[in-house]
C-alpha cells in the first residue's frame, strides 16, 4: 500500500476523490497527500478510529493539521504497545515509498474515548465524522450498540461493500434521517474503488462532502 501505488490504482478506478484513514493514526498522510497532488488526486486527510466500546468512526478533514490534532488526541488515550511478532510492523513512509521509521503504538486496539465523545472532537476540529460500516456486526455502531444514540452529530453511516444501497435503505428504516454511503474500506490495492460514492460538489473537499451529506446549497449525493 506504498503512496504511489495506491494513487495509481485509485485513478485506473476511475475515482477522484479518495481519503486515507489508517486505524488510530495519520502519520502516514502527508506521503499519501504530496503523491495525489502530483498525479492530480484529491487525498483527504483522514483517520478511523476506535471508540472505548469498540466502534469504528471515519473521521476526514480538509487540513492534515486538524487530522494530526486528533492523533494527538487518540494517541495520549491508546494504551499497550505493537506486538510486531503478532501484528506485523506499522511502517511509516515518505513520498517516495521509502521506510523513515515504525509506530510502535498499538493501532489496531480500541482507544480509551467514548464513541460520542469522539464524534464531539471531530465536530470541533471541523471534521465529517461517518459511522464505519453500520451492516457489519463486528466494529459497527449498530453491532455494538444496538442503536444510534439520539442527539448525536454523526454526518453520516457507512455502508460496507456487501451491501447495497438498496438493501441498506430497507434495513434500516430507522435511520433514513442519515446520509448513507458506501465505501471500499481497502486493506489492499486490489480492493481500492470496489465500492465509492459519486457526491455532486464544488470542490473535492471534506466541507463540500459535509454539506452534501446533508444536503446544503445544492450540494448531494448523487445517486439513489
């Protein structure tokens, strides 16, 4: 998943638009980004994080700063250490793909922040905070709660690629309130654009995105 690669691959799809969230950590970004402007794909800064309760959250911005400003956040409520023997390395890369240090903190576990907390923060660095992959029973809001907790600020819920839009919709009548999408959640080049959503905007920007999840100044999903 060097940068390069994945900016290629993501334009061969046909895809615009792509953001980069690593579980708990966004110090891989500033390679993905620097590589996306040069090819001429928007990469937004993004990260998904895990709550206390073990929910999964995109959490995607326009600027790397506010991105990194949560890392700081979730990484001072991460506890225990990588166990590379079990885990593998979490490699950290420059523009040209080249190795420039490991994170030895412990990604793939579940930070010590509530979920609503999480989706607060977001909200006050600006950020488009999306519930992950809602159909799914593990890692899901839906899976662990049960429910979405009323009054809370999420922008929209994630569909995984199994489902479709449609079956979405039927499933979960409750929630016709939120903006649905449906995104490739890649853990590998091959799976980059197997699932995407078309967003009618002015900009390629997580404001524009924003807005089109909740459907302002003529800004939307297009499709469905």
């Amino acid at each position: 998943m060097k940068p390069q690669a994945v900016v290629d691959r993501a334009m061969t799809v046909g895809l615009d638009m792509i953001a980069i969230c690593d579980h708990n950590s966004a110090e891989n970004l500033i390679a993905f980004i620097e590589t996306g402007k040069k090819e001429g794909l928007a990469v937004l800064p993004g990260m998904e994080v895990t709550s206390r309760e073990e929910i999964h959250l995109l959490a995607i911005f326009n600027r790397p700063e506010d991105c990194l400003t949560l890392q700081g956040w979730v990484y001072q409520h991460l506890p225990g250490k990588n166990q590379e023997d079990v885990f593998g390395p979490q490699i950290l890369v420059n523009e040209q793909s080249e190795t420039i240090g490991h994170n030895d903190k412990m990604l793939i576990g579940a930070t010590l922040l509530p979920f609503e907390q999480i989706v607060s923060f977001v909200g006050t660095l600006q950020g488009v905070t999306i519930a992950s992959h809602i159909d799914r029973q593990a890692f899901s809001l839906l899976g662990q709660l049960g429910f979405i907790p009323e009054g809370v600020s999420l922008d929209g819920l994630e569909i995984s690629s199994r489902t479709s839009l449609e079956e979405a919709r039927s499933r979960f009548r409750s929630y016709q309130d939120f903006a649905f999408v449906r995104f490739s959640d890649a853990h590998s080049l091959e799976e980059i654009g197997k699932a995407s959503t078309p967003f009618l905007l002015e900009e390629r920007t997580s404001s524009e995105i924003k807005m089109a999840l909740h459907s302002r100044e003529g800004r939307r999903i297009a499709e469905g």
